[in-house]
C-alpha cells in the first residue's frame, strides 16, 4: 500500500511538472513583451546578443494629427530567416493588432505564434493611435528570426532602428 501511494506521487509530480515545461515552453512561442529600446532588453530567449544579420524596420507615416490613428508595419528580414516573432512598443499612445498574428500584452504588441517567412521575410501590421499631446513620440521593434528547431541555435534578433513620429495639433 505505501509503494502504492509513493508511486501515485511520482506519477502527479512527473505531470505537474511535463503541465509547467509546457506552458513556458508554450508561453514563449506566443511572444513576450518588454524587449524593444524603450526597456533596453533584447530578444534573449533567441540569443543573447542581437546580430546585424536581422534587419528590423518599422514603416508607416512619419506625422499623425493628435488622435489620428494609421497603419504601420514591422519588417523583419534576413538570409536564413525560416519564421519570425515581433515586440512592439511606442513611448505613449495606443497599438492595436490588426489580424491575429500579434495580440495586445501590457499594452505593447507580440506575435500570437512564429510567423512563416514569404520570400525571405516576415511582415507584421498594427494599428497606432496618436496620444493628444503635441511633440515626438516613438514606436519601437525588437524583431527575431528563427530555424524552427526549438532551440536558441540558429536563431537571431534584432532591434529595429527607432520610428519617430511628429504629433501635431489636430486643429489645423
């Protein structure tokens, strides 16, 4: 009887911990936020280091009216990129996803799962909608580009160069 319940514990240890491996295992491939410029964190869960090999860009209109929103994309690119993941982050004012590659996080943007590259890239498009102050704001990227295989080898990330955007009166 006491094998018994001493086997029954491995057998609920072994599952909770296969259930916690999977859910963080699980947790990264649907994206993590706080790695872009404007919290100075990388993509270290691809690499420790980000690589010039990525290139990350972020494009859409360079001024918006205060409280005007518009449509925005981030790049990614590079020559052994097999699928790719995004942070998105902007100094104030909303992001909202557009399709459900990318999901809202603490106010930021990730990808919802690895997106499969066409031709050699990864495009992922968002929303932005200008706060009401007057000034500069900025989006930034973090951008990572992987093999699949399920480990850090062969993956890479980088930042992409910081968008500024002109936040102008919305009377004129």
């Amino acid at each position: 009887m006491f094998l018994a319940f001493q086997k029954k514990n491995v057998i609920n240890a072994g599952l909770i911990l296969f259930i916690v491996s999977t859910i963080i295992i699980y947790a990264k491939e649907e994206g993590i936020v706080g790695r872009t410029k404007k919290n100075k964190k990388g993509c270290t869960c691809h690499n420790e280091v980000s690589s010039n090999d990525v290139l990350v860009f972020i494009s859409g209109p360079d001024s918006l009216q205060a409280g005007q929103s518009a449509l925005y994309a981030v790049t990614i690119s590079s020559s052994f990129i097999k699928a790719a993941g995004a942070n998105i982050a902007a100094s104030d004012g909303e992001l909202f996803p557009i399709f459900h590659d990318l999901k809202k996080l603490k106010g930021e943007l990730t990808h919802t799962s690895p997106k499969y590259s066409s031709s050699g890239k990864v495009t992922f498009q968002f929303s932005y909608t200008a706060p009401q102050v007057i000034g500069l704001q900025n989006l930034y990227a973090n951008g990572n580009s992987v093999n699949m295989n399920g480990k850090k080898t062969g993956d890479s990330w980088n930042y992409a160069p910081t968008k500024i955007i002109l936040i102008v009166n919305s009377n004129f």
